[in-house]
C-alpha cells in the first residue's frame, strides 16, 4: 500500500459541526501523523473553504498555508468540485483517502473506492482524541446511477498544454506565475448549501443588503454573494453582554479574558464570532476552576461601648475597608499572580498611592500588566508607623512579603520585607528566653507549694491540742454549777417561812 495519503480537508474540518473549523482540521491532521509517522500527507479543500471559516484569525491562518503549499485548492469552476480534484490525486498517486464521505457521484468513475485500506474514516472522540479506521464507501442511489452511466464510452481528456508568452513550446524548468483567479457567479441554492443554511435565508440575506434575488435558482454575483456570506457571519455573531448573561459572569471578566487571549473586544457591546465566544468560554471555565475557593464571610460581631474606641479594632475595620476601596484585578490576572508567587515569598512592588490606613502597590506581571495589592500600616513596622507616607515614598520600589491572599476580592496582603524578617527574628530569639522562663516559674512555684504542705501540717496538731483543754475544764466547772443550782432550788422553800417569823412576833 502507498504511503501517500490524500486528505478530505473540508471533511473533516466540518465533522460535528455547521462550519468548518481550520483548528479541528490541523487537529486531525496532526493526529495521523502521530500515528503513521511515514506517511506523506496531502490536505486538500474546497475552493470556498476561506470564505466558509468565520474567525478573521483562522482564514489569515489559511492564507498563510495556501501559500507555504501546506493545503491545497482545486481550480475555480472544477467539474465535481473538490470531491472529483482528491480523487483524481489518490487515483494518480496510487494513495489513500482520508475522508467520511462515500463519494457515491464517482463509484462508477473510481472502482478502487472499494478496496480494503483504499479509504479511512476519523472522528474526533471526548477524551481521547481522533480515532482512525478503514471503512468502506456507502452505496446509494446516487452510486447506482453512476455505476449504470459508467458503461458509457467517455471522451479522452486532453492534457494541459502550456505555452510561453511569445508562443513558443514551454521547456522543462519554465516558471510559469497563474493569473489572479477570477470569482464565477453562484446560485442562490448553491450559496445556502455553502452556509449551511435554507435558500429562503440567502433570499432574506439578498433583500437585506438590497440585492436581486427572486428564487433559488437566480444568479449571484461574486460581490453580491460576499455581501450575503459577510451577513450571516453578523448573524452569527454574538456581544460580550449576551455571552455573559449565558456563562452567568461579568462582561468585565470576559473583556480582561478576551484581552489576555488578544481578542479584540473593549466593552460588552463586541461582537465575537462563534470561535472566540468558545474560546472565551472554555478560558473562562478554565480560570474558575485554577482560581482558589472565596472564604466563608463571617458576620462582623457587635462592638461593646468599651470597644467602640479600641484602636486596634478601628485599625482592622479601615483597613477591611481600604481593601475593597482598591480597584479588583480581573480573574486572568490573579491567576497569573498566585502562580507565580506564594504566600512568604518576597515580591518587588512599586508603591502607587496612599490610603487613611496604608498604601496600594503594583507587582509587574510582564506583557504591560501588573497586579494591585494593597499594603496595611500595621505591617510596616512593630511598633507601626502613624503614617503609610512616613516611611513609603510614592513611586518607589520596596521588597515587601506576600502576607495573605482575599481570593473573594482578589487582591493581595503586603508586609515590608525588613520588618517581617526582623519580627521572625525577634520570635526565634525569644523563644528559648520563654521557655527558660517557664522553667523557671514551674520550679519556684513547684518550691512554694511543697514549703506551704509542710507548715501546714504542724500548726493543726498545736490546734488540736490546745482546742482539747479547754472544753474539758469548760465541761468540769459546769458540773458543780448544776448540783448548786439543784440545791438552792431544793433549799429555796426552807427559807420563806424563815423569813416570815419576824412578822409573827412582831403582831405578838
């Protein structure tokens, strides 16, 4: 079998889709070759395949293959088209067709379709990439028809002569330069077959850009037909604001996006074609994804009066509110930020301006763009300047330490360098300082609590002792005054008549 190859461009350029696509085209391409590394590939398309391909990027792209002999045209006005120009390559190249199309018009003409490995299909697979294999070319009434009209005897057709200007016979090594190919009129029916569309659409186009048009069948010319064929990419076309909407984003993150990707688009009202509002979005997609998760926000608590005129929870309320005064980086430019820095690495940043608590500074991204980050007072310094002006200058260049990432914000906490590095110091020094301290305090009070069990001990027995006399003497006194009072009470009825015998001699 040959190791030439001839490729159906428009065939698989349009596989899975409405219109051709130049990318999935070189995608296939690129494939084979991968698996056939000896094969000698030929990529041909149809004449019309330019002025099919909506990306402005694409058909310059095109252009510039045409022109390294990378891709191949047939002439303008070829019988059959670019179907009939890849089979007679194949045929003279004795070479293999890459295409999904049966070509059923040429059976009758081209016997050989039917060969094993004559003709290979593709298709691109999610996931896994173009899958190839041989297949065999699909009969129908069209191949019945050009089977039965093959018996009949064909005209031998003349070879190409080529002559010199002067008329002379052209001679082996002879440049000859093509003159510039001259558009042919196009049917109505022709055109919509072109765009994928129905003939009552291109009579719409037509009315539209005021041009004459009655039927399917009427005649177009060259200028006309690429009045309709630029209409319907306008149709076709669809603004930032409407991709927004659909992609549930911002027409500012797709207009930093599309800037990143060099589409031209400077406001919501751009239009983009099919192919740079796919990109957009896969770009889009991309970006959420790689961009970290936002924090929870947690609710603010309730400051007590005592707090109300706390410095230091004045301090973190102005500088949460600095924060979101600072103008947000787009999506595309955070990325590229946490990519390449991390949270205690050293960034060189330009300060750019000043607020009531810090500064605002820029990080050079390369390509002219550049990241804001914002730089608290509380950061420049232990203990911190009363101003971000008093130790910055505007316009300067500082070495500054990534602190701490907002990713709901996207924007980026700075410490200066000096100052991060000698607080770090500061900490290592004083903790073995700490902990000899600890040490320290553990045995004095270890010392304190053993001192205090032992005088503890003896003061309770001298207690005990002391407590024991007493209460035996108490209970010894009380006795005798009990038996004294029993006595007086039982002598107490002795003594009152004792005492009434005076009166008695008295009255005697």
């Amino acid at each position: 079998m040959s190791s030439h190859v001839i490729v159906d461009g428009s065939n698989l350029a349009t596989e899975g889709r409405t219109l051709p696509s130049l990318s999935q085209l070189e995608d296939a391409v690129a494939a084979y070759r991968d698996e056939h590394p000896s094969a000698e590939l030929v990529v041909v398309v149809d004449a019309t395949f330019e002025h099919r391909v909506e990306s402005k990027k694409e058909r310059e792209r095109f252009k510039q293959l045409e022109a390294e002999a990378k891709m191949v045209t047939p002439p303008a006005g070829a019988v059959g088209r670019g179907d009939a120009f890849i089979l007679k390559i194949a045929q003279k190249m004795n070479a293999i067709v890459l295409s999904n199309d049966s070509f059923q018009e040429f059976h009758g003409e081209y016997p050989w379709l039917f060969e094993t490995g004559r003709l290979i299909g593709g298709k691109p697979v999610p996931g896994v990439g173009w899958i190839f294999t041989a297949r065999t070319p699909v009969r129908g009434p069209k191949s019945r028809e050009a089977t039965k009209n093959a018996a009949i005897p064909v005209a031998p057709i003349k070879k190409l002569a080529l002559a010199r200007p002067d008329g002379s016979k052209a001679r082996v090594g002879d440049t000859f330069t093509p003159k510039a190919l001259v558009p042919e009129p196009i049917r109505v029916h022709q055109l919509a077959k072109e765009l994928s569309v129905e003939s009552k659409d291109v009579l719409a186009y037509a009315k539209k850009a005021k041009v004459e048009a009655k039927s399917h069948q009427s005649m177009l010319e060259p200028k006309a037909a690429d009045k309709i064929r630029e209409l319907h990419r306008n149709a076709l076309k669809i603004s930032i604001a409407q991709l927004a909407k659909q992609l549930e984003a911002k027409p500012a993150e797709l207009v930093a996006l599309a800037k990143a990707a060099k589409i031209e688009a400077r406001s919501g009202a751009a239009k983009l074609d099919p192919s740079e509002a796919e990109l957009l979005a896969k770009a889009l997609e991309k970006s959420r994804r790689l961009a970290p998760e936002p924090q929870a926000s947690t609710p603010k608590p309730k400051r007590s009066r005592r707090a109300r005129g706390s410095g230091s929870a004045r301090s973190e309320e102005s500088s949460s509110q600095s924060t979101q005064a600072l103008a947000s980086n787009s999506p595309i430019d955070f990325i590229a930020f946490l990519a390449a820095h991390k949270v205690g690495s050293t960034i060189a940043a330009v300060v750019t301006g000043f607020s009531s608590h810090g500064a605002s500074a820029t990080v050079d991204l390369g390509d002219g763009r550049s990241f804001s980050c914002y730089v608290p007072t509380a950061r420049l310094g232990n203990p911190p300047p009363r101003r971000a002006r008093d130790l910055l200058t505007k316009g300067a260049s500082y070495s500054f330490t990534l602190a701490d990432v907002d990713a709901s914000r996207r924007v980026a906490e700075l410490a200066l360098a000096t100052i991060a590095a000698s607080a770090a110091d500061d900490a290592t020094r004083a903790a073995p300082a700490k902990a000899k301290k600890a040490t320290r305090a553990s045995e004095k009070k270890a010392t304190t609590k053993k001192a205090a069990a032992t005088s503890a001990q003896a003061p309770v027995k001298k207690t005990l002792k002391k407590a024991s006399s007493p209460t035996r003497t108490k209970a010894a006194k009380k006795a005798p005054a009990k038996k004294a009072t029993v006595a007086a009470k039982q002598s107490k009825p002795a003594s009152k008549p004792a005492a009434k015998a005076p009166s008695a001699k008295k009255r005697g």
